[in-house]
C-alpha cells in the first residue's frame, strides 16, 4: 500500500506560521519539533505573507459580495422554479376540469417541454 498523507488542521498550520514569524528558532528546529517538511512551512509562510494584505485592504469583503450576489441569484433561480411548478399545478387541474365537461383530451391538450436549464418554457396550445 501507498504512504498515507498527513491532513494538517488550520490550526496546527496557523501554530507552525506563528513560530516561523517569531524567529525564535530556526526554519529547520521548528521543522523537527513539527515533523514536517521545510518547503511545507515555507508554503504556508508564504501564502500568510501574500495573503495579509486582504486583511487590511478589505479583500475578504470582495469575496463576501461575490457570495452574496451567487445566493441572491440562486434565491432568483428558485423562485421561478416554484413559479413554474404553481403554473404546471394549475395546469394539470385545469385538463381535469377539461375532462369533466366532456372535452376531447386529443384537441384539448398542452405539451410543455423543458430545456435542460429549466429556465424556459415552451407552449403549444392546440385547439
């Protein structure tokens, strides 16, 4: 079998980054006292480096408007679904009533086929 990889947790990575930056010790007794890889702290290091000024910058601000406009999207998305599904409801009771007053359910019918999206519908209204 394989050698199975280490998952690091965030903290423990956070822990590692921490005592890098202390510079107490050196990369290589910080590495032993983790048992890990110099070039693995020195990729964590890094991506806490490149990654601080979003901090101060207003860079995690950016990813949140861009998950607020993909939910409010998704919330647009469902709506018309369920806008949909309320119409293909109606209009199964309205073939029903259709039946009920004797009507020929041959003339008297609706085919609605979707696209792979959903998002559009299409009708034939034969009379």
């Amino acid at each position: 079998m394989g050698i199975q990889r280490r998952q690091h947790t965030p903290r423990f990575k956070k822990q590692v980054v921490l005592d890098l930056l202390k510079g107490e010790k050196t990369r290589n007794e910080i590495c032993s006292q983790y048992e890990i890889h110099p070039a693995l702290a020195d990729k964590w290091k890094a991506v806490v480096i490149n990654d601080m000024d979003k901090l101060f910058t207003g860079g995690m601000d950016f990813e949140r408007k861009r998950d607020k406009e993909l939910i409010e999207e998704l919330y647009k998305q469902v709506g018309k679904l369920q806008t949909q599904l309320e119409w293909l409801k109606k209009d199964k009771i309205d073939r029903k009533r259709g039946k009920a007053y004797g009507w020929n359910n041959d003339i008297f019918s609706r085919w609605i086929s979707f696209q792979p999206s959903c998002c559009c519908l299409r009708f034939y209204h034969y009379f």
